[in-house]
C-alpha cells in the first residue's frame, strides 16, 4: 500500500477522513501544514504516490492503477472519504470518482481537468537525474549545483524536498525518475475515462494558471454533473502553496457544506 502520514483529528467527530493525493514529483510532506489545519474535526491523511516518497516503486504510473492505489488507501479507512487531488493526484482522484465513486463522499480536484496536456515536465527528471550527488551533505549545496539546469528557485526547492541526504549509501532521489520519464506521456494525458461521479465536486484553480480553460467546463460537467468551480486570486499551479489559507479554507467550506 501507499506510505500515508496521518494527521489526527483534533477535535474527533463523525466528519469522514481527508485524503491528500498529492502532484508529479511531490511528496504527502509537501502538504504538512495545511494538512494539519484541515485535520480540526476529521483526520486527514497524506499519502504517497506511487513512484514518490516512501511509497512502492512501480513499472507502470498511469492512472487507473493510482486510482486503485487510492481506493486500497480508503478501503483501510473503512470504505468512504472525501478526497482532494492536485494536478496528477487530482487526475488520480478524478479516475477513481469515475470508475468506484462510492468509496468518495466529496471530491476536490485541485487546478486539474480530465483532459490531456501538451507541456512536457521530463526535462525535470532529466534535470534531476542529472545532479551530481557525489559528496552531497547540504541541502544548499545540492540546490546550487541544480540551479544549473533549473532556474526556478520555487522550483529547486519544490524538487529537493524529495532529496534524501542520508539515505544509506549516500544521497538518493526518494522519486522513481526512470520510471516518471517513461510514463510522461500517460501522466500529461487522460485515459479517456467515461461514466459519471454524482457527488459533489470542486474544481479549485489557480487565479493565474491555465490549467482549468474556459473550454474545458463542459467536459467536466459531463463526467461530474454537481461540480463547483472556484478561482483563487493571486495562485498559480501550486495554489496551495502561493495562498494556503485560502486554500485551506475554500476547501474547509466545501467539505463542510
């Protein structure tokens, strides 16, 4: 099963558990703080994606089979939650709504839409795959020898989280980078999944990210007939981490109406 970082509620009541499926390259640590604030009255539990973190590394990263991770990950919760996804965990969660919706009460799927990209984000596992990680102590040091394939500090240190400094054996990408590469195409893409997920849906995007067009509204409503959109000015792709109150709390509300 997927490594989970669980946060307890703290103030337990009846609300059903948050799961957090998290994006390419990311890791459950990336969503620590608003995790924690979401878990007042629920537990909300982070996960690992397949080929990420602490989580198994897989020949396959597509997702029907990350769909089927996240349902084994509700099934030991006891069969039901509320899930919330960012971009490739928002397509993992969005899949698993369509093919097994009754294990989700509430879907949040986080600057995502069904639909298939055509950027390509293999330069980045080239770029870390690249990294000389001879002699690797300091996380200062490994981000100024990658500052000369990635420009982006936000970047670099978005990355690096999944560094592991004192790995046995020396410092190693906790991230199956042969593997992401491989799978990019199906990773950018959509499987083409048809059905219907009838609960409720909240489609939240970034104020500033093209990630959720106009256009892309109405195949969204004919897969998810009860979504919600909402904007959050001033965010970009990782709305979550350029306004994480607002974040938290467009999310809270949701989840809570």
């Amino acid at each position: 099963m997927l490594a989970l970082i669980h946060h307890p509620a703290a103030t337990p009541t009846d609300a059903l558990p948050l799961v957090i499926a998290h994006g390419l390259y990311g890791t459950g640590r990336n969503w620590g703080v608003i995790a924690r604030r979401l878990a007042d009255v629920r537990d909300v539990i982070a996960v690992d994606m397949r080929n990420h973190g602490n989580s198994p590394w897989m020949p396959v990263h597509r997702y029907p089979e990350m769909a089927q991770d996240l349902a084994e990950v509700i099934r030991s919760l006891g069969g039901k939650a509320d899930l919330l996804g960012h971009s490739m965990g928002g397509k993992a969660a969005m899949q698993l709504a369509l093919t097994e919706g009754g294990l989700i009460r509430r879907l949040v799927a986080a600057d995502i839409a069904p639909v298939a990209y055509d950027h390509d984000q293999s330069r980045y596992a080239r770029a870390m795959r690249a990294l000389d990680l001879t002699g690797l102590v300091a996380r200062g040091e490994a981000d100024r020898r990658l500052a000369e394939t990635v420009n982006d500090p936000g970047l670099r240190a978005f990355f690096l989280q999944s560094l592991d400094l004192k790995a046995e054996g020396g410092p190693r990408w906790r991230l199956n980078l042969d593997v992401l590469e491989a799978e990019m195409p199906n990773i950018v893409g959509w499987p083409g999944t048809t059905g219907q997920f009838d609960g409720p849906a909240l489609f939240l995007t970034g104020g500033d990210s093209s990630y959720v067009r106009p256009e892309y509204r109405e195949p969204i409503r004919a897969l998810f007939p009860k979504a919600r959109f909402a904007r959050i000015a001033g965010a970009g792709h990782w709305l979550h981490a350029d306004k994480p109150r607002e974040f938290e709390e467009t999310v809270r509300v949701f989840l809570n109406a």
